[in-house]
C-alpha cells in the first residue's frame, strides 16, 4: 500500500489553466536558461536516449584518462509527494517569479484536501498536507523541475537529471571518496525533504581495461554497506530502462529486448491467418517494433549473436505479417511495408539524434567531446565530427562516443535538408531500404537455400512430388493393385484440375 498515491480529480477548466501557466513557466525558465542543462525530463528537444548516451560517454572519457570512476543512481520516492511548498515557494522568488504570480502559486498550492473513495464508500474525513504537488497535474512536471533544479555537488563531476532521477558520476581515488559523496548527497537530500527509493539506489565501480577491484578496495567494498537515507545501495545497475555491467556491455538489455520481441512475435503467428494485414502491421508497431526502435541506439554496442538474434526476430515476425513460409526472403517485406530493418534502423536513429545535436547550440555543451571537423581553409568534409581518440580495448566495444560520428559522417552528404522536414527523413528511410536490398538480394538462385527450399514448398511442386510418388507406387505393387492406385492417380488429377 506504501506505493498508492493519490492522482487529483481535475476539473476540465482547471486543466486547461494549468496547461496555460505550465506553457508560459516552461518558456520563461528556457528562454531565460534558467534550468539546469543536464536536466532531461519533461523538457522540449530533450529525450531519454539523450541522458542514457550522455551518462555512457561521461563514463568512457573518465576509463580512457585511466580514471577509476563510480555511478551512482538515485531515484526519489514518492517524489511529488514530498516536495516541500514553502521551500518551492521561495525558489520559484528566487529565479524571478515575483508579486501577483507568486502569490497565484501560492494560492494553487495551499489549501487543498483529500478524501478516499472505495467500493464506491466516500471516507467522511478529510486530509490536508503542507508537502506535495497534485499527481496527473501538467504543472506539477515544471514545478518538480524547479524544486529539483539546484543539485549540484561539490565533489562530483557529472549530474544528470531525468525528472527525480538522478545518475552521479565521479572519480574514485581512495575508499573515502565513495563515502564522502554519499555523505554530501544525504545532505542535500535531507535538507530537501526528499527521500530515496531503496529499490532504486544503486551503485557501480568501473575501473580502467575492466580489471578486477584490487584487494584492498574489494575486502572494503564487502565489509562496507553503503547507506543513503537508510538506503542500502546495490551494486547492479538499471537506468532508464538500460541495463549497465562493470565491463559496459549491453548483454541484459539486449536480451530483455530479445525476449519482449519474441513475445510480441509469437502472438503475430498465432493471428497471421486471423487478421488483416492492416491489423497485423499495427500489432507489429505495438509489441515488436517500440522494444526495436528503443533498442536500436544501442544496437551496434552489443555482440555479433546478440545483433544477429534481434535480426532473427524482426524477420520471423514480418514473415507472419505477410503471411509467408517460414524460409522466404525478406528483403522485399521490408521494401513492401516501408520497415526499415534493425540495423538500418539503428542507422537512422543515430544519425537523426546526431543532426538534431548539431542544430541546437545548448546539448552542444552535454557533448563537448563531438566536434566538428577544423581546417584553415573550408573543405568538402568540414561538417563532418571528429572521432575521439579512445582506447583499443573502448574502440573494441563500439559505443556510441565511436560509433555515433561514424554513422553520422556517412550519411551527411546524402542527406538534403532543403526539402520539407517530413520529406527529407522519408527520403533517407527510402535510401537505406534501397542500401539494405542491394545487400541482402538473392544473386544465386540455384545454390540459394532459402530459395531452393521455397521451390521445393511451391504448391506445383507439391502436387508434381505427390503424382511421382503414386506412380512408384504403381510400378512397385502387383498387377492387383495397380489397378486401384491408377484410379487413385486419376481421381488426384481430376481434383486437382478443379
């Protein structure tokens, strides 16, 4: 029951004011650069992905400088709930927000009560608080934003924000370290009145090449139970939705992909002769292609097999789309219903998270380690990226500080951006899907498999293979029998021809 919370009840004309102020603070504290840059949440030209490469790069740069780094994960609980009023008040008067809408913000907040209603039971008491802003509120985004937006740390490198979730990262020289930062951020989240999610917590040590912790450092890291806010801090790492090991590798996500693709797929077979095609393509979208489409950014940072499962699984369900055998090409599927594959998918993620990086100035800062090619003189190539220089055994592993320039410089000069916004992405959809069929065509039709397989399943081949076997049979049996398998043979044929 600790996990229920109360969403408001909002009368429709109370929404669309809220949605009316929420606009107009959202736009103040932009225009104004009022909000910490490293806060991803509930922000235009912000997304998830942003955050997620973000805290993987800080993290490279520290391993390739031979720094031993640590991540720490924090999570608030309860986080709207607990926020403060008369502490968001004064922050709110402390970015500029003055006089009349001060008070309006106060007005909003104060005086509000909250009653039960269960099995249809309307509790007689009511309850108020001084702490918490309305759950399912468009305001109560920006304002948690505020109230969130001065974490910073002295002794930590990189914050990043999204929403109440927090990703720490800094360098770890001595055992002390750990601890004085923990120390520092149950400082600044008890003098918030914010509490963290146990559940959530979670703790991480890289060390340069992917060594083992030496001995020293592993007996302490045993021994010590780290505590924030009497939260005992794991050692396994989940953020947003991406799963990290000590080594950066992306096996548990591609794996959860995997299977949540599997799943989605199955039920496509199970209705592939049930639904119409429409139908079936709309439940690809919904149970296959949102987990690939996710997946993709990080597609080319996982193994071999782990690409070529998700390749398996894309196909097997397009397959069931179409309605095909189980050992056609897909090729022409994906050329058909206009789907890229997971790899030029992957493709065109990056370079779309890419370009847009290079169109706005702000996130120009967040990644300071893309930059743009430099010569005294203009050359054909100078809006291309510099690759970072990283270390063999980082390059080896192909994450996205490496791979995402790459991708980018490959298509830029193919890309026309002086057509419309919709036409210039739908017209590097169409190159790609053209890039992937000339790749993957069946050239030898003789020596194909996939194709001699596909002959062999024909139905013309199945009614041939079936009037050779009765006339074996009738070769084979007596003169007493040939008689009944030739009417066998004729009243095959007859149906047949029907």
């Amino acid at each position: 029951m600790t996990n229920y919370r109360p969403i408001a009840a909002i009368p429709i004309f109370a929404k669309i004011l809220e949605t009316v102020v929420s606009e107009d603070l959202m736009i103040y504290l932009e225009c104004n650069n009022l909000l910490n840059n490293q806060q991803f949440g509930f922000r235009k030209f912000r997304s998830v992905h942003q955050a997620i490469i973000s805290f993987i790069n800080n993290i490279t740069m520290e391993l390739n400088s031979n720094n031993n780094t640590g991540c720490l994960l924090l999570d608030c609980e309860k986080a709207l709930d607990t926020v403060n009023r008369k502490e968001l008040l004064q922050k709110l008067e402390s970015y500029g927000i003055l006089g009349k809408k001060l008070n309006w913000f106060d007005s909003y907040m104060s005086d509000r009560t909250q009653k039960v209603k269960y099995n249809n039971i309307l509790s007689s008491n009511t309850f108020s608080s001084k702490y918490g802003v309305l759950q399912g509120s468009t305001l109560s985004a920006g304002l948690f934003l505020i109230y969130i937006n001065d974490l910073k740390l002295d002794s930590v490198k990189n914050v990043l924000l999204y929403a109440d979730d927090c990703a720490l990262n800094f360098n770890i020289k001595t055992e002390k370290d750990i601890i004085n930062i923990s120390q520092e951020v149950e400082n600044w989240y008890s003098n918030n009145h914010l509490s963290l999610n146990k559940n959530k917590s979670e703790l991480l040590i890289f060390t340069p090449g992917f060594k083992e912790l030496n001995m020293q450092t592993s007996t302490f890291f045993s021994n010590y139970k780290f505590f924030i806010n009497n939260s005992i801090l794991k050692t396994n790492v989940r953020y947003l939705g991406i799963y990290l090991d000590q080594k950066l590798s992306f096996h548990h996500s591609m794996k959860k992909s995997a299977r949540l693709c599997a799943i989605g797929t199955s039920s496509l077979i199970k209705v592939k002769y049930l639904f119409p095609q429409d139908a079936k393509i709309k439940l690809y979208a919904a149970f296959v292609h949102s987990h690939l489409n996710f997946i993709s950014h990080y597609f080319f940072s996982g193994t071999k097999s782990e690409q070529k499962t998700l390749k398996k699984i894309q196909k097997r369900a397009l397959r069931a789309v179409e309605n095909v055998s189980t050992f056609s090409h897909t090729a022409q599927i994906f050329k058909k219903l206009n789907i890229l594959p997971i790899e030029k998918l992957a493709e065109y993620n990056i370079f779309k998270f890419m370009y847009r990086l290079n169109g706005y100035s702000e996130m120009k800062s967040i990644f300071p380690y893309w930059q743009n090619k430099t010569a005294q003189f203009h050359l054909r190539n100078s809006h291309h990226y510099e690759i970072p220089k990283i270390k063999p055994y980082l390059m080896s592993k192909n994450l996205p500080i490496s791979i995402y320039p790459r991708i980018f410089n490959r298509y830029i000069d193919i890309f026309t951006p002086n057509i419309g916004y919709g036409d210039q992405w739908a017209k590097l959809k169409e190159h790609l899907i053209d890039e992937y069929l000339e790749s993957n065509k069946c050239t030898s039709a003789k020596t194909c498999f996939v194709c001699k397989k596909a002959q062999i399943l024909s139905p013309d081949n199945a009614k041939n293979e079936k009037l050779q076997r009765i006339k074996e049979l009738i070769t084979k049996k007596g003169t007493r029998k040939r008689l009944k398998y030739n009417n066998l043979r004729t009243r095959y044929i007859k149906h047949v021809k029907q």
